[in-house]
C-alpha cells in the first residue's frame, strides 16, 4: 500500500473531522458512508505492520464521525417555535 494514498485519507479524514461541526448530521453522514466502505475494502489489501496499523486507525477515525453525525443534536435554533418554551 502506497503511504501516499493514506496520507490522502487522512487528510479526507481531518476534512470530514472539521466539517463535522458544520454541516448537518444528514448530509456528513452521506458522505462519509461510500468513503468509509471504501477503507474497508483497503483492508483487503496486503499491508505492511506499519500500513495497517494507519489504515486501521482512520476507519476507526470514520466510525467515531459516524457515531457523532448520528448523534449529533438538532440546534435548538432549528425546532422552531413549537419547541420554545412560550413567555
């Protein structure tokens, strides 16, 4: 496996890390499913100790972004009215 392809992931990684307090849960979860499906097919790869212990490491990376983009909560700003407590 050629470290700069892993590098490129991590660099997509930190990309989705930052984007993450940005952009709705909905829309980081869509891209980060075809990305993540594509690291683990890496695993599928031959791999040196050193390899896979990064490629491992990002997976583990996408997961933790999916855990939070799933539960990431809606900011009160977008519940509207019917949610605020009435004055």
């Amino acid at each position: 496996m050629a470290a700069s392809r892993l590098d490129d992931w991590e660099s997509s990684v930190t990309a989705y890390a930052r984007a993450a307090r940005y952009r709705p849960a909905d829309e980081l979860l869509d891209a980060l499913l075809p990305d993540i499906s594509d690291l683990r097919m890496l695993l599928d790869d031959r791999h040196t100790a050193t390899s896979l212990r990064q490629t491992t490491r990002l997976i583990a990376q996408m997961a933790g972004l999916i855990s939070l983009s799933l539960l990431k909560p809606t900011p009160i700003w977008r519940l509207g009215d019917g949610a605020a407590p009435r004055a």
